[in-house]
C-alpha cells in the first residue's frame, strides 16, 4: 500500500529541523494554521487541552504558524515558541513558519485544501486556526473553519471517531 501524500511532505520543526510526518502514521492528527496575535489565539489553549486529554489514545495536535493574515504571526521561532509555551502551555509539535496560500503555499497544505469543509468549501485556508482532522491512515478526513472552536461537539466527535482502534 501507498502512503499518503501527507507523509511524504518535507516540512521542519519550529526549531528548524526536519520534522517527519510519517511520524504521524498511525494516529489522529489536528492540523491547525496558528497565530499568536490573533482574536483567535486562544485556541491554543482548547488544542492543548484536546492534545493531552488524547494523546494516550494516538492523537496529536500539529500547530503550523503562518504570518499570512493581517501580519498575526510576525515572530521568530523563538518567539513563538516562548509566546505557546509561556502564554498557553503548549506541548504539541509545531512546524517551522509557512504560507498556507498563494504561490509560495507550503506542500503540506497543498495536499490538505482540496479536503471540503462540512458546508463543502474547499481552496484557499480562509483565516488562522482553520483544522484539518488526518486520520490514521493519512486520509484527510474532515475540515473546520478558523470560528469553530476545536472542543466543539462536531470537532470532538470526529476526532473520537479518527483515533486508532485500540490494540
């Protein structure tokens, strides 16, 4: 069998190492474009408390900061990484700084914006904290916007029901 597209991606860590997401394989993953001066922001928290309340069943959070809408993301990788930790607690792994549309868009979320939304939207990333839910295998399995907030219901369920079957 194949692997998915998703881990075949390059992509580095926050710290500027490469970051593989084959890694991944195996788990339920929340993909999330991050920001930390955003109205959104606190998010981060919600996604903390998601990636730990999971984590002992194969779930990960993976933050990928981008600097793309209204300049919300201008740190360094320092920054942002004391800015998650200090402000947040934030454990889960986090991508090095990335466009997530246009002509410079990051591979990663070429292979994740053809995924439609509950509403069927699909394209461009439209605000910060827009989700993609990867399932086990590395399937895009559902898209949220950057407003619903990842311990809604819609959001719960779906990753309840993307977690690998316990062995």
């Amino acid at each position: 069998m194949t692997q998915p597209v998703i881990y075949d991606v390059a992509i580095a860590d926050l710290q500027g190492k490469p970051l593989d997401l084959a890694q991944f394989r195996g788990t339920a993953t929340l993909v999330v474009n991050v920001a930390s001066r955003c109205g959104l922001t606190p998010q981060y928290a919600v996604l903390e408390e998601l990636h730990k309340r999971y984590a002992d069943q194969g779930f990960s959070v993976l933050g990928v900061p981008c600097n793309q809408f209204a300049g919300q993301e201008p740190g360094t990788a320092e920054e942002i990484s004391e800015f998650c930790s200090a402000t947040y607690g934030v454990t889960f792994p986090m991508t090095e700084k990335v466009e997530v549309n246009g002509d410079g868009r990051h591979p990663l979320y070429d292979a994740l914006t053809t995924e439609p939304d509950a509403d069927g939207y699909t394209g461009d990333i439209r605000w910060n904290f827009e989700k993609f839910l990867i399932g086990a295998d590395g399937s895009v399995v559902a898209r949220f916007g950057p407003r619903t907030s990842p311990d809604e219901a819609a959001v719960v369920s779906a990753i309840e029901a993307a977690l690998p079957a316990v062995k």
